[in-house]
C-alpha cells in the first residue's frame, strides 16, 4: 500500500484480498502536496528498494505484488524506475474506481 497522498485503510485491501500480508509506505499526513524534492524521491527510491527485496525475501519469487497506490505520478514514475524485470515478481496495480465500487485491478507488469 502507498498511502502517500491519501489515507488508504486496511479494510479496502482486505475487502478485494481477504487474506492479505500488508505492507505500508506512508507519511505522517498524506496529502496531494506531500512531493516537494527530489531529495523526497530519492529517500522514497532508497526504502523501496530495501522494502521490495524484504516483500520478496519474506513471500517468494513466485508471488504476485499487489500495489494498491494512492501517491503523486513522479512516485508512481520512480516506482516503475526501480522495478527489475528479470528479479522481481509479478506486480499488479490497482487503480481507485468509485464508480465500481473501490480499487480494481488496472495493470499487471510481468
């Protein structure tokens, strides 16, 4: 969950994965404004990074990230720039769509 520029709550996740290990990327007060650097992307790539390989390390190769991403595009461009098509595990973004009810899935990355 990258709740960076909204509050995401557990319950979202859990109402379309029962089951789900969740794991946060937050701020103290998410807003639309909270990207103000590139020191902030640099600091966001530097515990994405480390956060991707304990995911991997913890679940398996094998498994299916689920990025439920409420955060500005330059995150959501960073995110994509540190994925490693050859070492990580398939990713699957959903995207917030009231009209249907909440989050569904809009792009799985191989």
């Amino acid at each position: 969950m990258l709740s960076l520029s909204a509050t995401i709550t557990d319950e979202r996740i859990t109402a379309i994965i029962p089951d789900a290990n969740i794991w946060t990327v937050t701020v103290p007060t998410p807003n639309n404004d909270f990207t103000k650097s590139r020191d902030q992307l640099a600091r966001f790539r530097s515990v994405m990074r480390s956060l991707l390989d304990r995911i991997k390390a913890r679940h398996g190769q094998i498994t299916t990230l689920h990025i439920f991403p409420a955060t500005s595009v330059s995150v959501a461009v960073e995110l994509g720039r540190i994925r490693m098509p050859k070492a990580d595990t398939l990713w699957r973004i959903y995207d917030q769509v009231n009209q249907r009810g909440g989050f569904i899935p809009a792009l799985d990355i191989t």
